[in-house]
C-alpha cells in the first residue's frame, strides 16, 4: 500500500532520515519503533507528504505521493498526528465530524459510521462536551474516533487504504492502550495498512505483523516482532539489556535483566 | 489554554434562529439610525417621504443622500470586519487575532495619509487621474502593498508561517508608524485636521458614488470568506491534520489572506482605521454559537453591522452639532474588552 524507498530528510543541515525505505502492506500493521530522536515521527510525517523529502520516492497505492490531489488522499488515508490541541471550544461530536470532510456520503450513512466508532471507543457520553474541556487522554481518543472515522467508507468499500498514527498511546492508560491496539489492529484485519509509531516495545511486538527499529535516522533492523526485538538489537539500540519473553496465553512482554547501572 | 468556554449549547435550530434574532436586531437598529441625528425623522415624516410627499423634501434628501450612504457603509464595514476577524482568529488559531494586527489596517492608513499630505505636491498626477477616489485608492494600494510585504517575508521563510506573519505585522505596523508620524510634522494646518479625523477612523462625508466600489469588493469578500467555512473549520485542528483531511492549507490561507486584504483595505480606504470590531464581535458570538463557522462568519457579519450602526448612531448624536470619531467609540470599549479578556486567559494559565 505504501513504499518508500532510500528516503533521505535533511533539516537545517542535520540528517534525520538516511536512506530509509519502507514498506507496509493492505492487512498488516507495522511498528516503528527506536529511542529518541532516532526519526520516527520524522518517517512517518514524510510518508504523509508533511516534510520535504530530499531524495527518495514515495508511493501509495503505486501512485507517487505527489501526484495525489489531497481530497483523495484523504478518501484512503488517515493520520493521527502527535498534537491535537485545539483553540477553540469544539465540541467532540464536531470534531469527530469534520472527518467526512473529503467523503461525499449521505448524513444518515454517516452518522451510523460516527456512532459505531464512538461505541467501539466508548466516547459516547465525551460527545456533546467542549474538547478543550476534556484530559489529555480523552482528547486523544476523540482525535483517533475521528481518524478511524474518516476510514471507515475506504474499508466498507473495501478500497485499499491506510492509517498511519503516531504514538496513539501515549497519554492512555492500560485499558485504553490496549483499546486503540486492538481498534488498529481491527482496522488493519479488515484491509488498511496500518503504520504506528510507539514507544511501548511490548505493546509493539503484540499487535504488530512487523517492526522497522530506527537509530539515528537509519533501519537498523526490521522484520517480525521477535527477530527485531532480541537481546543483542536492543543493548546495542536502547543499552539496556532485555529480550521479548512469550508466556503462553499471554501477550508477548519485555524482560528486561538487571541493568548496570541500577543500584 | 487560549481557548473561551462556550456559554450554552445550541441545537442547529435555535443557532438559526439566533440568525433571524440578529437580522430583526440589524433592521431595528438601522431604522432607528436612519431616524435619530440632528433632524429627527417621526412615522408620520417616514410615511409621507414613503409617499413622495413634496413638503418632506429636505428630510427625504437627509434621508437619501446623507444618512443612507453612511449608515449602509457602517453596516458593510462592520460586516466586513467582523467576518474577516473571524477568520484571521481561525487562520492564526489564536483568538486575539485582528485584521488590524498583521499590518493591513495601518497599512492602507499609510497609503491615505500620503495622498492627503503629498497630493498637492510629489502626487499631484495620481490625485488627477483618481479625482473623488484618490483617498480610497491610495489606502486600498497601502492595504495591498503591506499584505504583499508579509506574504513576501513569510515566504521566505520556507514554509508559510503563521508567527513569522504575525512578527512581520508588528515590524509593518512600526514602520508605519514612523511614516504616519513624519507625515503629520511636515503636513500644513489643513492637511492635519483631515489627517488626524481620517486616522481615528469616520464615516462622515461619503455619497454613494464614492462608496459603491467599496461596498462591491467587501461584500465579494464577504460572500467569499463564507464559501470556505467548512474549511476553515478543519483548519482550526491544526494545519497537518486539516491537510490529512483533504484541505488543501496553502490555497486556503492565501485565498483568506487576500480576501481579507480586499475588505478591511476597501473599509479603510473610507473610514479610517475602526479598530476592535473584527476582535470583539466574532468572540462575543463564540461565546453563544460555539466556533462552527457555518453559523460564526453570519452571526459576526450581523454582529458586526448592528455594532457599527449603533457605535454610528453614538458618534453622530453624543456630542451635536458636532460628531465623535467612531474609531474612538469602538476603541474605547474594545481596549478594555481586550485587557479583560487576556486576563481570564492569564488566570486560566495560571493552574
């Protein structure tokens, strides 16, 4: 669905994306994952369009990125970015709705959409409430009820499609965490291709097919969840000594062993 | 936070009514202005100039030629402020935003300040070839020049950049500044008295010949800024996530960008700059509607025109036979408006 190839993003003289190509698939969910810094907000925003990339191409759907007009990009593509404040007082149900901005559908079409989704985040009592009213986590999950809205006529049409979310768990509790994994992961069952970029290397291994672990800029490793995320990768990405344990019937954890440096 | 709460929560159809609340507020409030001032017209004169009565002749040209002119130029301008403050608030994402604040008001002030004082000297030809017009042109092209100025500097910047707009406004209203004052020293008696009235902002003296081109261009603009009310709704969750949406951001902001220009150039080019109503009107209507600009960009419109024909209505008739700048009455309850408010946000920071 979308592939990037030898991507290379300059800002102000300093490389933050060196030669990168990537790649995610209808039905997969893909991770990147990696330290600070290491530019993975930085990927996802250029397989957005969002920065200028200095070499490389891009394309989605086999259409270069360029050559999309924005309205139907927005059809088959839906973005979770990391700041979602807003200045003035929305209330949720507007915000969720401005997601049918691209789509032509009938009201009624589109409310079923809306109320499905809100069920499914269970948002449903957020709704007629200001969004600058609400916490931090709940004005995340309002922002994912609208991506995964704006989604919705792609994937009942079955049109291939995207969703691409950049740490959509980061202000979550565990419940809510695993709520918007387990929505993503749907998502992508049901035909998107879905990139999310986390911090969680737990919650990375669990609900995706494969990770791409970025360092300065650079794929040091990619592939399934357990080849990437060994004890070897890790030390030499995070230096921190820890491997992914599988117990069985529960989801894959972090084992991290005594660090060092801890007294 | 900057944002303001929301007093109440309207359903569709009672914003609408709020709608037709405003026009009956509106047509009140002009016929009510069109009878008070230094002649007062009663029903029975009303009824007999609607008869074309002849004994109510000096009152009908009162009416037609002198109020009618200035009070729809009030309500235009008013409009026209207040829809193009809305928008600005929307494109800055900040509520504080006022045309007045990126340097196109005093802008065209320049560019009318000029002809005033050089229109018998350096600018005798442009003054010729423009007659009745010179003053609104030479605001107008000042208006348009400024604009051109911080488009120009904030392209330069790479990216379209909404505080490299907002700095180079407060650089342009400096320079301004500095021009306006250089001009008033070496402006003779006369020149000063139409410069100093001009600058805090009137409508008097205007027939409809000069005002028809004006009220063409702000009422396009008008109409136009309200065409891109659902994107500039989406563009208030910031401008990523506008475009992931399907806006297209950079056309969004030239085309308001431009329209505002247009507006606010074409209302200071007549009155001089009336500042704060593209500040308090759409805020007050934020307060009861809600930030939706389906019903924003009408209510402010509205608001807007019922403000400047009230504030129209005080300077003509507080201090007779002579009138009070009406830049003066709308900044005299704005300033103190502005403070208020940036002190609840301050407060609101504050935990």
């Amino acid at each position: 669905m979308i592939n990037a190839r030898r991507l290379a993003v300059n800002v102000g003289g300093k490389v933050i994306l060196n030669e990168v190509s990537f790649a995610v698939d209808a039905g997969e969910v893909v991770a990147v994952v990696g330290p600070n810094g290491a530019g993975k907000s930085t990927l996802l925003k250029a397989l957005c369009g969002d920065v200028t990339v200095q070499s490389g191409h891009i394309t989605i759907a086999e259409k270069p990125l360029h050559k999309w007009d924005l309205k139907s990009l927005a059809k088959v593509r839906a973005v979770l970015c990391q700041s979602y404040d807003v200045e003035f007082p929305f209330l949720v149900d507007e915000i969720i709705n401005m997601a049918s901005f691209a789509h032509q559908l009938p009201l009624e079409k589109w409310q079923e959409i809306v109320n499905d989704v809100c069920v499914k985040l269970d948002i449903n009592e957020l709704r007629s409430k200001s969004f600058t009213q609400l916490s931090g986590g709940e004005k995340q999950r309002v922002q994912f009820a609208r991506v995964l809205c704006q989604l919705q006529p792609a994937l009942h049409q079955k049109v291939p499609c995207a969703l691409l979310i950049d740490e959509p768990t980061a202000n979550l509790d565990l419940f809510h965490q695993f709520q918007i994994m387990q929505l993503a992961k749907q998502s992508a069952k049901q035909g998107a291709a879905v990139v999310m970029v986390v911090h969680d290397l737990a919650l990375a291994a669990s609900f995706s097919n494969r990770i791409y672990l970025l360092e300065r800029g650079e794929v040091k490793a990619s592939g399934l969840p357990d080849s990437v995320l060994n004890m070897a990768q890790l030390k030499q990405t995070y230096n921190i000594p820890a491997e992914l344990s599988q117990v069985k019937g529960c989801l894959p954890s972090l084992k991290v062993h005594q660090h060092p440096l801890s007294v | 936070m900057l944002a303001v709460s929301r007093f109440f929560v309207f359903s569709t159809s009672q914003k609408c009514l709020v709608l037709v609340v405003l026009s009956l507020t509106l047509a009140t409030s002009m016929l009510v202005s069109l009878s008070v001032g230094g002649v007062s017209i009663s029903v029975a004169n009303w009824l007999a100039i609607a008869a074309g009565d002849a004994s109510v002749q000096g009152l009908s040209s009162v009416l037609t030629q002198i109020r009618l002119p200035r009070l729809v130029l009030a309500v235009m301008v008013g409009a026209s402020l207040a829809a193009t403050g809305a928008a600005m608030q929307a494109i800055f994402r900040n509520p504080l935003a006022d045309p007045g604040l990126i340097g196109i008001s005093s802008g065209a002030a320049l560019g009318a300040i000029i002809t005033i004082v050089l229109g018998s000297s350096v600018l005798g030809s442009f003054v010729a070839l423009f007659g009745l017009y010179a003053i609104p042109v030479g605001a107008f092209l000042g208006g348009v020049v400024v604009c051109g100025c911080i488009y120009r500097l904030t392209l330069r910047a790479g990216q379209f950049n909404v505080i490299s707009l907002l700095l180079a406004g407060i650089a342009i209203n400096a320079i301004v500044g500095a021009f306006i004052g250089i001009l008033t020293i070496t402006s003779n008696d006369q020149e000063l008295r139409d410069l100093t009235f001009w600058s805090m902002g009137s409508l008097a003296g205007n027939t409809f010949d000069m005002i028809l081109p004006a009220l063409i261009v702000m009422t396009f603009s008008c109409a136009s800024l309200y065409k891109q009310r659902i994107a500039l709704n989406l563009y208030v969750l910031g401008e990523q996530s506008a475009k992931h949406l399907g806006v297209d951001v950079n056309a969004l902001k030239k085309r308001v960008f431009l329209l505002t220009a247009c507006a606010v150039g074409a209302a200071v080019a007549l009155c001089g700059i009336i500042g704060f109503v593209g500040f308090i009107v759409p805020h007050i209507v934020r307060m009861f509607l809600g930030p939706d600009h389906k019903y924003l960009l009408p209510a402010s419109m509205l608001g807007g025109a019922i403000l400047m024909s009230i504030a129209d209505l005080v300077s003509r008739t507080i201090v007779l036979p002579s009138e009070l700048p009406i830049g003066l009455i709308t900044s005299a309850l704005g300033g103190p408006f502005f403070l208020w408010m940036l002190l609840k946000m301050q407060s609101k920071q504050s935990f």
